[in-house]
C-alpha cells in the first residue's frame, strides 16, 4: 500500500523519478549555467579583460569597430544565463500541464475502476517536481545575470576609459 510521504522524506532519486524525462533537459540547463557562470567568473577579470582587449584594439586596423565587438561580446556571454533563466521555468510549465495531463488521464481511464487517488498523486507529483526543479534552475540563473551584467558594464567602462588614454 502506497503511503504519500511528508515533503522532508522525498529523496532526490524519487523527485527525479517523479519528474519523468523532462528532470534531463532541466539538469542540462543547470550544466549550462554552472559552466556560463565559470567562464563569466574567468573571463571578466577585469584587469586581465582590458588588457587582453587593450591588446587586441591595438592589433586592429579599426580600434573603435574592436573595442565595440569586445563589449557585445562580453553582453552576449551574459546573455545566455537571461536565456536559462527564461527557458527554464517553461520547460518546468511543460512539465507540470503534462503532469496534469497524465493525473486527469489517468483518473477518466480508471473511473470504471473507481478512480484510486494514486492515479492522480502521481501525475501531480511530476508536475509539482518539474515546476520546483525549473525554478531551481531559473532563479539562480538570473540572479547570476544581474551580478554578471553588472559585471560587464563596470569592465566596459573601464576599456573605455583605459582606450581613451592609449588611442587619445
């Protein structure tokens, strides 16, 4: 006989289970993000970032078009954790109406049989996880975005100013 179990007693393993197969693209998000983060915390020194761009402005025949290429490229990077953080919760959505499409399935099947709530725990359970696990990822990845945007715009400044006093 199956028990439903207080919150503090689901495992991950069966909150994965729970989740069906959108629980991958979840985690693949949650990669991504991680692996955005290190590069962002790598790449945005802000010494090492303007001397290398200071470094490539000076090799260019056009130092201005350069110096703007650096910048979009360093708002793009930044980017990608806006866009986990946007998908992330749908993917989460999609998880939770096919969860209540399973539960809602379920129970007009078995209505002959006298409809067991179980059915309808369980395609619950897949929505509540996908939902949980897309927030999980998303609200991080966004908070990461503000700290990195911020980030950026400070180290762009600072090109700026250091290209105003090499190229003036």
């Amino acid at each position: 006989m199956n028990k439903l179990k207080p919150i503090g007693d689901i495992t991950f393993e069966q909150a994965w289970n729970d989740g069906g197969p959108l629980m991958w693209v979840l985690a693949f998000f949650s990669v991504m993000a991680l692996t955005v983060v290190l590069y962002l915390w790598f790449a945005q020194r802000r010494g090492a970032f303007v001397n290398e761009s200071i470094e490539r402005m000076k090799a260019s025949k056009d130092p201005e078009a350069e110096g703007s290429r650096i910048a979009e490229r360093a708002y793009a990077a930044v980017d990608w954790l806006a866009d986990i953080a946007a998908v992330a919760p749908l993917v989460g959505l999609l998880g939770t109406v096919l969860g209540m499409y399973q539960a809602f399935g379920g129970i007009a099947s078995d209505v002959a049989a006298g409809a067991k709530p179980v059915v309808l725990a369980q395609g619950v359970s897949q929505a509540i996880v996908t939902t949980i696990f897309g927030l999980v990822v998303a609200i991080p990845s966004l908070v990461m975005h503000a700290i990195f945007r911020r980030r950026a715009s400070r180290i762009i400044a600072a090109l700026e100013e250091k290209a105003d006093e090499v190229f003036a």
